[in-house]
C-alpha cells in the first residue's frame, strides 16, 4: 500500500492525528481518542499503519500478560510531495478529500460528545471565505499561513495548551462564466 492509500481513510488519518505533535500513544489510547470506531478496527488500521512505515513502535510493555506496544508517527512519511499529488487522478485527489472530510467530521462528532465541550467557548471555528486572488496573492496567502502556522507545530503538550485541529483548505471554485460555459455545451 502507498502513502496516498494509507492515509486516504478516515480511521488511519485520526489516527495520524492523533500521533502528531511528537505524541506517543497506545493502541488502547488510540482506542479511547478514537470511541466512534471499534478497537479491532483501531488496531488493525494501527497494524497497516505500522506495516506501511507511516507509524513506528516506540516501545514495548508487559501489561497483565500481553505485550502492550506504544506508537509513533514517522514524520517523513505522513506526507505526500508535489510530485506525488501531480501523478493523482482527480479520482485520486476526490477519494483523498473524502477521507479527509470524513477524518474531520468524526473528529468534531467526537468533540461534541465529550463532556463540557463548548463551542463558543472553545473558539470553535468552521467558516468559508470566497476571496478573488490572483496567482501572486495566492502563492502569498500560501505562504503567509505557513509562517503562521509552522512555528506552531513545534509546540510540546503542556497543560496550558489544548490540542486543536487546524485543517485549511483551499481549492478554487467554479465562476458564474465556467458554469453558464458548461450549461451551454
């Protein structure tokens, strides 16, 4: 299995998630963050995870008789370079952004079920901005995010910070003219 198909499923891309910031977890932690999925369908995802070089074993305990493994993510390979995402097929990239959206709803199904989860005043946020850019605004827009956001993955767990999920997504929409350009074709 490829890169693109181990993380284009919603269980192994929480789990991903889950894994990120230098976190090392069990599989029964994983279970715990990841409630909506069964813990057979938790381990076996860890499983191909491990099994596609996307998730290291970190260590090994004895816990009442069993081997208890704790996991990381390898970081080099959580993601998918350009020259990987050009060779995708639009089925490709749909199927990936389905994973993704699906991951991302789950997540937040799971944040509203916790117990004293608070969307105002967690600073929950889930808006959509239509903005006119040019290539050049784009690419510094691109660029401004991520001097913005890279710094922070760095940051350690403490207990000051909660873990958020940050998922940007920009893709470009359909204009009035390409849609009455395909209504008359």
């Amino acid at each position: 299995m490829d890169t693109l198909e181990l993380l284009a499923h919603p269980v192994r891309l929480r789990v991903v998630h889950a894994l990120r910031g230098g976190r090392t977890l069990t599989t029964g932690q994983l279970c715990a963050l990841i409630p909506d999925a069964s813990k057979a369908t938790v381990y076996r995802h860890v499983d191909l995870l491990v099994a596609g070089g996307i998730l290291d074993v970190a260590g090994e305990r004895r816990v009442r008789g069993a081997t208890e493994r704790s996991y990381q993510l390898r970081q080099e390979h959580t993601g998918i370079d350009a020259d990987s995402m050009r060779a995708l097929t639009p089925q490709h990239h749909e199927r990936a952004f389905a994973a993704a959206m699906a991951a991302l709803a789950a997540e937040f199904g799971a944040y509203l079920e916790r117990e004293g989860s608070d969307p105002v005043d967690d600073l929950v946020g889930y808006r959509q901005h239509a903005i006119w850019l040019s290539r050049d605004e784009l690419v510094a827009l691109i660029g401004a995010m991520q001097a913005a956001i890279a710094p922070l993955l760095a940051n350690e767990p403490s207990p000051e910070r909660t873990r958020y999920l940050l998922s940007p997504i920009l893709f470009p929409a359909e204009q009035a003219e390409q849609a009455e350009q395909h209504d008359s074709s």
